[in-house]
C-alpha cells in the first residue's frame, strides 16, 4: 500500500519550511542588530568616561579621523535609536512569523488527520 501526498499538504509543507527559513533568517538579523547595539552602547558609556578635551578617532572607511567628542557622541545616540527601532521591527516580524509557523502546523496536522480518518 503506497501512500501518497496530497497536493494540497505538499504545498502546506513548502510553506511551513519557507516560514521556517524566514523565521530563522530574522533571528539572524535580530542577533546582529543586537550585538551591534551593545557594542555601540559601551562606545557611549566609554565617551562618558572620557574628558571633555579628550583626543577620539573614528572610523571612516579604512581611515581614522580626528572627531571632537560632542559629535561622535550624537552620531553613537542616532545610531543606537536607529538599531533599537530595528530591534523592534524584527520582534514584531518574529510574532508574526512565529504566529503564521503555528497555523500552518495545525493546518498540516488537521490535513494530516483528516486524511487518514
């Protein structure tokens, strides 16, 4: 006795997977955001750390550049917020991706389980 695949459940499959790999690849972005987040936090509590008349160097490109702190300083902030809006757009994408993985199992479950009553 060969049993075979619905069209209909083969189809509900490919999706679950694609889901699957989006939910995987927004769990990715979401751990580089992140850490970049971090490593940008710590550069703003090290400039707090810093004297007024301290010298600080940035990068541009492969070059370091002589920047006064007041700058690197609201350019590391603008950063931060803009990577912390990220953080949270990704979260959202992951609730809802997480919600779309969980239909599409009881969909292929009750596909399943309806096909073999």
């Amino acid at each position: 006795m060969t049993t075979e695949i619905p069209p209909q459940v083969q189809h509900q499959l490919a999706q679950l997977q694609q889901v699957q790999q989006q939910a995987q690849a927004l769990a990715t972005q979401k751990a580089q955001v992140t850490s970049a987040l971090n490593e940008t936090e710590m550069a703003l509590d090290e400039l707090d750390k810093l004297d007024d008349d301290a010298v600080i160097y940035r990068n541009v490109g492969q070059l370091l550049i002589r920047s006064d702190r007041d700058t690197v300083k609201e350019d590391l902030a603008e950063k931060k917020e803009t990577m912390k809006l990220r953080v949270s757009t990704l979260e959202r994408q992951e609730e809802r991706i997480g919600k779309r993985f969980q239909q599409l199992q009881e969909q292929l479950r009750n596909a399943i389980g309806g096909g073999m009553a």
